[in-house]
C-alpha cells in the first residue's frame, strides 16, 4: 500500500514527522507538492519567495532522488490534487504538517471532508513548522498568550521533541504523473541579492553561524553594518530547516549568545500561536485602538517615499534599500521602518505590511502581520507609545554610518554622527548630495502622534 506525504511549510527531510510517520505506514510514499493559485491570491505570490520556494522544491527533489525516490509536483487545487493522486495511487493515509493561518485551517477542513468520503485518512501532524505546537501551551481561562515574557517561560519549561534524521530511502511508486519541478530562473523581478533556497543550503548556513557568528549574538545581533543575525529566517518559513532542530542545536551548544538566540526563535511560535487563536489579526487589530491613520494625497506621497527609500532619515531609507535589494531586511531596520511608517507618518501599518510582504523572502502572515501590529501598537507590545527615533537608532546601533553607507551611496562622503543628520551639512555641499530633505520633521511626526492618539 501507499501513504501521501503533502508537503506546505515543510520542504525538507530532515526532522520532519509526516514523513516519517508515511514511511512507517507504507512501503511506498509520495512525497507531493501543489502549487495552488489559491496560496497565491493568499498573498504568497511574491517573485521573491516564489524564486526561494523554487530553489527548496529543486534541492528537495534532489534530496529524495538521492534516497531512490523524487518529488512529485502537481498543479491546481490542492483539495482536488490531493484527492486525484490518492486515487491513482490507491492511497489509504495522508500526511501533512498543521499550519496556524485561517487559509491553512480550511485547507485541512476540505481535504479532511473530501478524504473521508473517499474512505481515506488525514494525519495532521503538529510541531512541525513551530518549536511547539501552536495552542499547545496556554494561559489559564485563554486559547493563546497575549504577553510574550509568560509565553516565553512556559515555551521554554516544556518538554521538546528530539530531532530525527532524515529518511535513508524513500520509494516512490513509478508510474505517477508529476509537472517539473519549478526554476528560479522562470521567476521575473527578483530581488538582485536574494539568498539561494533549499535544505542544503539552510543547514550549511545553521552549522557554518552557529560555530562562528552564535557567541557574539546576544552583544551584537542589533549591530546593523556587522550583520551577525543567522539569516536563517527564509529557510524557516519554507520549512527548509526544522525550527525545533534550529533550537535543539542552539541549545546543546549553550552560552549567552545561544540562549538569546534562542529566545527570538520563541518569538516565532510566539506569533504563530496568537495567529493560530486569532487568525482575523492578519488583517484586523488585535487591540482596537481606534486610530485615524493619516490618508490622501501627502499620505500617499510619504507612503511612496519611504517604499523607495527616500524619506530622508538615512537609516529607514538605508533599510527600506536593503529590503529592495536583498528581500531581507536586518530586524532592528524592520523595527525602525515600522515605526517610521505608523507612528512618524502616521500611515496604517497594513500599508507597510503590504509592502513588506510584497518583497520579503521571509515574509510570513504570523511574523510579518503581528510584528507589524506590535511596533504599531496595535498589537501584544506592552509599550503601545514607545516611538523610535531614527537618528537616535542610528547613532545607537549605526554609530560610525557603515550600514547607511552600504545602502545609501549619495551619502557615503559623509562621516558619522553627520551621516545620520544630513540636513545639518552647510547649504552649498549639502545640494550636491542629491538626497531629499526629511519629508517630515521629528517634532511634527511625534505631535501628530500624540495627537491622534488623544494624548494632548
Ligand atoms: P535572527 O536574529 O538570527 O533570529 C533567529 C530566528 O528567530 C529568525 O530567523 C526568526 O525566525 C526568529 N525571529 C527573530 N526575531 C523575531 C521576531 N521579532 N518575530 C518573530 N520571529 C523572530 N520575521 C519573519 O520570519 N518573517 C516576516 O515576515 C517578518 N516580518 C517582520 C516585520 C516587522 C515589522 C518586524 C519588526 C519584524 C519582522 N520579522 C519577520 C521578525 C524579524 O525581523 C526576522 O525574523 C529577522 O530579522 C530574521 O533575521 P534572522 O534570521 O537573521 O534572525
């Protein structure tokens, strides 16, 4: 007999449960993949993560045709692909990793129902895109945690699962029709330096930081121009390494760096289970604020600005290119530009989460939304007010103007703290800079804030 291994968030072979429990129930495995247009008008379809998602599904085939087996693509309906191989193959399980969004959960719903009616079973195996499954831990009297610093000591009291190795051989029966595997080079309008998907590439990348880059995490991870954070976060969210694996290795190296670095990875599940609870909090705010966020034609020139890069506050701008160029962006960039757009020029945060999702390689609705809502204030921060200032930032985590530099070539010429302050270079050389004054003042920025949100 056969058992179907439905692959989502998930591509890779190592740690990975459904696969696993489909090779103890079954000789024979299909490991299959569907690209659903429904995904797409979720809100997946970026050439970015599109580009990455083609490079994790080309070393995932590679993977399995290295243990005698392959992978198998579909197009269409996944409910409905599903359902097809099934029957082709006379397949009596099927095995799939859970997933927090409310597109996931309906998914699960339909092809539950569709299974079943055809005398077959869904596994939906938990702990598989999170270090916990989501819901798995919970407050008295709540489905989710609110509050991260609570969630965070119940995640990090909890017993794990240990890692398992990836399967040595997988069979796949042969006669079973499968569309190529996708290309990146069919992806048109990629970021020029994105970084290359797959599960090979993700566990080089774990290995290599976590001997060389993890020690001096805790001390330096803000350090915009040293970039010491792990960049692991695409290979996450495409499930291209395991987040319990990730975590387990951190861990079992110890120290300060690896246990702070551990704890951002909490703030994923941490994100993820809020979502899994509330999925409406992709779009809607998690606490109402009733805010009256600026619209008309100067809010859409400053929302145009600071896409491109050019609002005039070096470092949002040196973060808002890095995004465009790489389909990454440093956290503590993400921070400021957030709070640049929300709280400076008091915009929406579903504009600048649009945005973002429009280009990150990462960029998930769990990690991007709520991070949104939470530098917005709309969400679980337990500091709504708290407002960045874009010159202090860079003098803090910036200070001699490396990363604005990199970013930011008009204003490579300048030295720092200068660099970070380019209205205050004399008239005459400041023209020849060719870089816009700030679109608005900080003073005006924060009054409008304070405003708006009755607060004077
Ligand atoms: P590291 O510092 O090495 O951290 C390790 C891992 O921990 C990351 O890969 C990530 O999976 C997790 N992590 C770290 N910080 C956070 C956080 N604040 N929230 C959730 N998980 C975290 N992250 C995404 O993965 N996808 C997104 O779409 C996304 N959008 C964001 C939007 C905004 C406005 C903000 C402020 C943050 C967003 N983040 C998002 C979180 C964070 O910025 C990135 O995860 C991090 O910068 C990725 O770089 P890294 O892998 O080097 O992180």
């Amino acid at each position: 007999n056969v058992s179907i291994v439905l692959f989502t968030s998930d591509l890779r072979l190592h740690d990975h449960p459904p696969l696993r429990a489909a090779l103890a129930s079954a000789p024979e495995v299909v490991p299959l993949f569907v690209r659903d247009q429904a995904v797409d008008r979720a809100g997946f379809a970026a050439p970015n993560r599109l580009a990455f998602l083609a490079d994790c599904l080309t070393d995932l085939d590679a993977g399995l045709r290295a243990r005698g087996g392959r992978l198998v693509v579909r197009h269409g309906d996944t409910v409905a692909e599903v359902c097809a191989v099934a029957r082709e193959t006379d397949a009596d399980e099927v095995h799939m990793a859970a997933g927090c969004t409310a597109f996931a959960h309906e998914r699960e719903r339909r092809l539950r129902h569709a299974l079943e009616a055809d005398g077959r079973r869904l596994y939906v195996h938990d702990g598989v895109v999170t270090v916990l499954p989501a819901g798995e831990v919970t407050p008295a009297g709540s489905d989710h945690f609110a509050v991260f610093t609570p969630y965070h000591r119940r995640w990090s009291a909890e017993p794990r699962r240990s890692p398992a190795a990836a399967p040595r051989s997988v069979q796949v029966p042969g006669a079973l029709r499968s569309e190529e595997v996708p290309s990146r080079t069919a992806v048109a309008s990629v970021s020029e330096g994105l970084a290359t998907g797959g599960e090979t590439k993700g566990r080089e990348r774990l290995t290599a930081w976590l001997s060389r880059h993890v020690d001096a995490y805790e001390a330096r991870h803000d350090d915009l121009a040293g970039d010491v954070t792990s960049r692991l976060s695409p290979y996450l969210h495409f499930g291209a390494v395991s987040a319990n694996e990730v975590v387990h290795r951190a861990r079992s190296r110890g120290g300060a760096g690896a246990e702070a670095f551990v704890r951002q990875m909490c703030w994923r599940d941490f994100h993820h289970q809020v979502l899994n609870a509330r999925p409406h909090t992709a779009t809607q705010d998690y606490r109402t604020r009733h805010d009256r966020w600026r619209q008309g034609k100067q809010a859409d020139a400053d929302l145009r600005a600071w896409q491109a890069g050019l609002t005039g506050y070096p470092l949002v701008d040196a973060a808002m290119r890095q995004l465009a160029h790489e389909g990454w962006m440093h956290n503590r960039g993400r921070l400021l530009a957030a709070s640049f757009l929300t709280k400076t020029l008091y915009l929406d945060w579903r504009l600048g989460a649009r945005h973002f999702l429009g280009l990150l390689v990462d960029g998930d609705i769990a990690n991007n939304q709520l991070n949104w809502q939470w530098a917005a204030g709309t969400g679980t921060d337990t500091r709504p007010n708290r407002v960045l200032n874009p010159v202090l930032q860079a003098r803090r985590y910036d200070p001699d103007g490396a990363y604005v530099r990199r970013w930011v070539p008009e204003l490579a010429s300048l030295e720092a703290p200068l660099i970070h302050e380019p209205w205050k270079v004399p008239p005459l050389d400041r023209a020849a800079l060719d870089y816009p004054d700030p679109i608005v003042t900080l003073a005006d920025g924060l009054g409008r804030f304070r405003r708006a949100r009755g607060e004077d």
